[in-house]
C-alpha cells in the first residue's frame, strides 16, 4: 500500500520513551518548502470514497448554481464506512461502484495544489470525528474564554506548559518534535506519563485545540524553524486499520486501493 512503511513508522511514536521538555515562548510569525510540507504530511493515512480508478465521488453544486465539486476527506475509516454504509441504503446503484480508499495526507495537499487556479478544480473538505470535535468544543468551553457553539474545522490537539506555555516536545531520534494530535485521548496518555516523570511541572500543563486547516495554512505561509519540529501523529485506529489490511510479507499482495485522482465520479 502506497506510503505504508511511513505510515506504520508514526505509530511507534506514542509508545516511544518520554524524554520532554517545553519550548520557551511560542511560535513565531515568520513557509516551508513544498517537499517539508510533503513529508509532514505524509505519514497521516485519510480516508475517501473512490472508484476502482481512484476518481474520488464528489458532491456537485445543485443544477443551475455556481460553485466547485467537493470530495469528502475522512479523519476516521469508521466514519468513512458509515458514510458508505448510508449510501449503499440509499443510493445503491452509486454505492456499488466505490468502495473506502486509504490515502495520505500529503497527496491531497498535492492534488489541492496541482489543480489550483484551474477550471476543473476540486475541492477538497476534511471530515472530522464528531467525537473529536465535541472534544474541542468542550475544552475550549472548559478554559474559558471561549464559547463555541461548534469547532470549526478538523482539530489537532497540542500540550503546552512550563513557565512560557511553551510547546511540549519529545525526543525522537535524538531531536525535539511537537507532537499534535488528532484524538485528545491519545494525548493525555501521553501527558500522563510525562506527568509521572516530571511532576513538577505537571500543573502547569494544558491542552490547545488547533485545527488542521489553520496548520497547512501556516506551514505554507510562514517559516520558522519550531514549524519543522512539527509531527502529526495519526489517530491509532487508523494505523491499526492499515496494518490489518497489508499483506504479509511473502504473501500475495491484493491491488493495492488507488490515490484519488482529479477526475471525479459524480
């Protein structure tokens, strides 16, 4: 499966041994190279709903109206699979062509670039697990501050603490990271350890809901050192759903699910 070895790479991140510490202050305002960008964003495995040939089913503006087709990006297989489920219910003869397809991150941030500016652009909107949405919703409720209603767009969950409220960051291969993630839960299993190993600091720890949208939108923009430091780590179920469908090794490899393409299926 295309890009699986990165992928699987990611998922030892959480269980690897907790060396932290914060970064004084916060990001800076001052982009990355396209290929950083690229290899950031690789290792996070998303799910679409796509034909044999990889052409994304899209969702078409009502006849007579403006505006671009939209493919669903899903941060969750399981969501995905609803999705497809309902659709098998209620539009069967659509449904029996497509099929959930496992892609990176990184290659709808290619597609989202490759097409831009041209007459048949597509867009692409991120579906976020509505559990990890009511999540930020009521932490950020909890901090105060802010009421929302909803969270708007896709977030990603960081920690930050010490006297600064600097960024968290752990050791990985020798060098600092930041890691973000997209289930909250996952976090705190990991701010529970740091906690146990530096409880000093442990009062002084929270956690910030960013959203991803807002992310690309700065790793495109703006260029500081501490945006390299950056990691997403994927949802464990993901990675756990990838590895359940990757051959075994020396076993015949099924054809592997293809990458959208800007072709749509309507």
């Amino acid at each position: 499966m295309k890009s699986l070895v990165r992928w699987s790479a990611a998922a030892g991140l959480v269980g690897s041994a907790l060396v932290g510490s914060f970064l004084a202050g916060t990001m800076q305002v001052l982009a990355l190279p396209q290929e950083q960008i690229i290899q950031k964003l690789r290792p996070v495995p998303v799910f679409t709903i796509a034909d044999s040939q990889g052409a994304p089913l899209v969702a078409s503006p009502p006849s007579g109206q403006k505006g671009r087709a939209v493919a669903g990006v899903f941060i969750s297989q399981k969501d995905a699979q609803d999705f497809l489920n309902n659709l098998k219910s209620k539009k069967p003869d659509l449904a029996k062509n497509v099929q959930v397809v496992p892609i990176s991150l990184a290659e709808v941030y290619q597609l989202n670039q490759t097409n831009k500016g041209k007459p048949e652009q597509l867009d692409f909107a991120y579906v976020p697990s509505k559990q990890q949405v009511d999540t930020a919703v009521s932490l950020l409720k909890q901090q105060g501050g802010q009421t929302p209603q909803q969270f708007n767009g896709t977030p990603l969950f960081v920690a930050r603490g010490g006297k600064d409220k600097g960024y968290l960051t752990i050791q990985q291969n020798g060098k600092p990271i930041i890691p973000m993630f997209f289930n909250k839960e996952e976090l705190q299993g990991l701010l529970d350890r740091f906690k146990q190993q530096q409880p000093t600091l442990a009062s002084t720890i929270d956690i910030q809901v960013l959203n991803l949208e807002g992310l690309m939108e700065v790793l495109q923009t703006k260029n500081d050192p501490q945006l390299d430091q950056i990691v997403l780590v994927p949802p464990q179920q993901s990675i756990d759903f990838l590895k359940s469908i990757t051959p075994q090794r020396g076993a015949p490899a099924n054809k592997p699910a293809a990458a959208p393409a800007p072709a749509p299926k309507k």
